[in-house]
C-alpha cells in the first residue's frame, strides 16, 4: 500500500519513517476542527484532520480543508504544507524517490 496513491502521499507527509510501521495496525480517527491554515481554501472555513496511532501514540496525521462538494488532489501535512512544502521535492522528484525505496 505504501507505494500505491493516496496513501504514500498521506505517507509522505509525516516525520517518522514510513517502514517503521510495516506490519503493524494504524488506526485513522478524524476530526473537524477551526482555526486551522487550511480553512481559508474551503467553503466551510474548517479544516478536517486526520490522526495516525499505533499502539495507542499518535505518530502523524494530515489535514484537508472541509468543503461541500468533492475536491481532487492530494493531502495536507497536520501544519497545512503541501508534500512539495514539507519535502522540498517537486512531486515527479519525490514520487520517484517514493517508488524506488517502497515498490
């Protein structure tokens, strides 16, 4: 799953090391919540989060601007970074990077 779309952009979105975490259960628990930097892109002016936790420790999460219709693209990081922001990568540099390490 890690090499496949969405998930290695939510992935590629945390601090902690992806393989770290093969094999073992990451629940995914979502809120809503306000103040966020993301609320000023949706139409509802909140942000949803997503909280990553093995093992009962929260080990990361993303975010995404809570709107009324459908939106297409990718994640946030928790803070509201792109995954070009948080890694300093254009996407084909990152995804190809990505590929070679989890494909």
């Amino acid at each position: 799953m890690l090499a496949d779309l969405p998930y290695s952009n939510s992935w590629g979105l945390q601090e902690i090391e992806a393989s770290s975490y093969i094999g073992k259960q990451i629940d995914i628990y979502s809120y809503i919540v306000d103040n966020h930097p993301l609320d000023k892109l949706g139409d509802l002016n909140e942000t949803k989060l997503w909280l990553m936790v093995c093992e009962n420790e929260i080990i990361g999460g993303y975010s995404l601007q809570n709107n009324s219709v459908a939106l297409y693209g990718g994640v946030y990081s928790l803070d509201g970074l792109t995954l070009e922001e948080f890694t300093g990568m254009d996407f084909p540099t990152w995804q190809e990077k990505w590929q070679n390490k989890y494909n």
